[in-house]
C-alpha cells in the first residue's frame, strides 16, 4: 500500500471496500405462538474425552529465558506453539516481558524463573498486565517469528508494563520449508488458524506467564488490521477447529478445561476484509478511469480492468445497502462503460469531500509534505525486519520552498546508509496547496468562505495515481 501526496483520499478505496461489508438486513420477526410449549427435559451430552497429557510437550520452559540486564527485560525466542507446526518461523512466537515480572524461583529450582506477584510496572501487575501481539505484514505475507533480539521500540510497550507477544504465522501464499522439505499450506484461513493457535498456547500456559491471558489484543495495518478484525469477530468460532486440529492447537488446559481463542481488544488501522472484491473495488475506484499503462485502450488488460468495475457494480447492487435516510445505494452504468453515477457514487463522493474538507480545516499552513511509502506496518519485535525495503522507509527530508517547485512534484529518492533521502514541498497557503493539486486539471475546489471541498468526481484524480 503507498501513501501519495493526496494523502486524504487515498483512503477512498478501501472505503469503498469496506462499504461492501455494511449491507443492512432486517431480521425476520419471531413467530408468536399461541400454545405454551412444556420446558425440554434437558438432555446431557458428554464431552468427549481429552488426552490432555499430549499437550504437556508445549509447556513454557521457565528455565529458558533470557535477560537483557541494560533494559531490564526477560525474553523467549522461537517458542513453538503448536505440536504439527508448518514450520519452525510460522510455528513459534516470541516473548518479551518487563523484568520486573520474573525472577529466580525459591523452591530451589536452579535457574527456574518465577512470577513474582507483588511486582508493578507502570499501572500493570503480573495479574493485569495485558498482551499485545502485533501483526506487520499489510500485504497478506507471512509473518515469521523473530530469530534474534533487539530492544529497539519494545520500550513503548514493556515500559508501561505490557507483555509483547510476537507470533508467526502464514500468509497468502503456500510456501517451501528448508528444514523438513516440505511444501506448506498458505492462504485462507492459516493466517487466523495460526493466530488462534498462539493465543491457546498463552492460555495454556497462564499459570506461569506474568499476564493476563484473558486480556489479548492484537493490532495490525491494511491486510494486517483485516487479519486483527478476524481475529477479534471469529473468537472460539467452531469453523476453525479441523484446521486447529490439524496443526495440532491447544484444545484444553491442564486440567482438562476447554480453551478460548477469543481475544479481549482488536485495534485495526486501515484494515482490509473484503479480500474477495479487493480487486474489483480497485478498478472501480481507480483503475476504470485510466488509460495509460496496463490499462490503455485496446489491451485485455483494460477490457479484464472494465469486466472487474462491473462486477462491483453488480456487487454493490445486490447487496441492499442503505444510508441514513433509508434509502437504497446502487451504481448506475453510465457511457464509455462506466459505472460512475447513482446513490452509491454520490454518496462515495461526499464521503471524499468531507475528508478534504476535514483535512483542509485540520492542517495548519505553512504545511510540510514529505512523500513516504508504507507497504507494511513497522511494529516491533523482529530486528530482521529492519532492513526490509518494502517496510517503511527512513525518510531524511529535503525541504524545498513550493514557490520554487514545479507543479505536480514528484519525490526524486537514493538510497543512503539505510536511509532514503526525499524532496519535501512546504506550502505557505491553502491557495498553493490547491493550486498543485489542480496543476493537470482543475477538479478540487476550495471554499474559503464556507470552508467547504467539491470535487469534479472520483474519477478526476485517479488517472495520475494508479
């Protein structure tokens, strides 16, 4: 995912994503009896009996964790959560907790650590201290376990006196295991079964962790705030338990007790659900309107942009979706095979401009823009991803005077000792910030007066952005 200069509508595409998930069904009323039904005689089912001993082999290690003294933080790396685990990097998780949660046991167990009790970091205890698992990859990749340590940026989080949990987990695509050379699964649901199993393993494990495990929340960006909303709607979900099965999940805890995959919060930036309309929302919002490229005139690339456009369109139309007032929002075919009118469209359209508008009224000018890319979100826990290039960039900006800058300016980047240098623009008003946006074409119109955005459509822009 890239962030562009026109930062506040960039966002419109997943929005109208996103919309496809708001359909309003009415339920159907009950049906009102007019005889008393007698109460059931209840009915016992058994539970079927659990071999909970196999389980024992993913019992945490007390004795195996490792101290960082200089941060004061107790750590475990490659912990395997999962008894038929894929793959070492998308088996195993890593924890990290404030050190002041763990110290030598006093039964006399050598280099046993323990939970001590009385601890207190920031508001936290080892009895209410959350779990924060983070998920990195906004693309729908994998996310491997980290194989090495680095405190860098889990200060934010140990300090207030939270456990960081850091899961691996596959993605979109099956993928090849060196170690067992092996071909593995990938793609839905392994992401969330992998998720869920990890989740289990901390609950099994409760009783020694310095946490409560009842309190989980996971947080992600783009594919990886999608991958956090399932997480959060699909707790203890029976349609996940032949694929937990097959990896060998957690099912009970020691004593013989069923266990919750359900988390406590679930905090999403971006996200992204809809994978199955993912591309068709694209080409409707952006890709039908162009015509360079892939999708010039006279390419099949371009009649397969125009046949996914009206799949939307279709989409949208059968999904009774409805606004405030009731009333129904469709698409509507308009020339050059287009779907660019209808209730739909104009309500798309007015969520932009009230973004621009919001936007504009939030900025305060003279305002410095500095082009960045952000493929996948950069949270802590793994120093390998450090040097990831589709990861966020280390922006060095080179500020330059707008006046001086051509219209439409572009960032000119090289690559630097790890950092990428980029031409900033700063723009002294709102009358020079809209007059770049306008430098092709006039479609953004800003008035001062009222303080209001209109924009010619949603089509006007996106011909310079896919």
């Amino acid at each position: 995912m890239g962030c562009t200069r026109r930062g506040f509508v960039s966002a419109a595409s997943a929005v109208a994503a996103l919309l496809g998930l708001a359909s309003c069904a009415k339920p159907e009323p009950e049906q009102q009896s007019s005889q008393v039904e007698e109460p059931a005689e209840e009915q016992k089912t058994e539970e079927p009996k659990v071999d909970v001993k196999k389980f024992e082999k993913l019992a945490l290690d007390m004795k195996a964790w490792k101290y960082d003294k200089e941060n004061d933080v107790y750590y475990q790396l490659g912990v395997k959560y999962c008894l038929e685990p894929v793959s070492n990097s998308y088996g195993s998780l890593a924890i990290f907790v404030p050190g002041a949660y763990l110290a030598e046991a006093e039964d006399g167990k050598k280099g046993e650590l323990a939970v001590q009790k009385d601890a207190k970091v920031g508001e936290f205890t080892p009895a209410t201290a959350p779990v924060l698992m983070p998920i990195n990859p906004g693309d729908l990749g994998p996310q491997a376990s980290p194989t090495a340590y680095e405190y860098a940026g889990l200060a934010s989080y140990l300090k207030t006196g939270c456990v960081y949990v850091y899961a691996g987990f596959r993605g979109r695509s099956s993928g090849f295991d060196s170690a067992s050379s092996e071909v593995y699964s990938g793609g839905a649901p392994w992401s969330v079964v992998d998720f869920k199993a990890a989740v289990r393993f901390l609950r099994y494990n409760a009783k020694v962790l310095p946490c409560d495990t009842s309190r989980v929340f996971t947080f992600g960006f783009s594919g990886g705030g999608g991958l956090s909303a399932l997480m959060g709607s699909s707790g203890n979900s029976k349609l996940y338990d032949p694929y937990l099965e097959k990896i060998g999940a957690v099912t009970h805890d020691a004593e013989g007790s069923p266990l919750s995959d359900a988390i406590f919060g679930s905090a999403m930036w971006c996200p992204v659900t809809s994978f199955d309309t993912a591309d068709a929302s694209y080409e409707w919002m952006m890709g039908q309107y162009s015509d360079e490229g892939v999708r010039a005139e006279g390419t099949w690339t371009k009649l397969l942009s125009n046949d996914l456009s009206r799949d939307y369109a279709t989409y949208i139309n059968g999904m009774d979706l409805r606004d405030d007032d009731d009333q129904a929002l469709v698409l509507d075919e308009t020339t050059g095979d287009l779907f660019a009118d209808g209730s739909y469209y104009a309500y798309m359209l007015d969520c932009i401009q009230h973004s621009a508008t919001k936007f504009i009224s939030d900025t305060q000018f003279p305002y410095t823009y500095t082009p960045q890319h952000l493929t996948n979100a950069s949270f802590p826990g793994d120093p390998n991803l450090q040097s990831d290039a589709s990861g966020k960039l280390d922006v060095e900006a080179v500020t330059g005077d707008a006046s001086a800058q051509a219209a439409g300016v572009t960032a000119s980047a090289t690559a630097t000792e790890g950092k990428t240098k980029v031409e900033s623009v700063v723009y002294s008003t709102e009358d020079d910030y809209v007059e770049d946006l306008n430098a092709d074409s006039q479609w953004f119109t800003y008035n001062q007066t009222r303080g209001t955005v209109r924009i010619a459509g949603i089509g006007c822009e996106r011909r310079r952005s896919v």
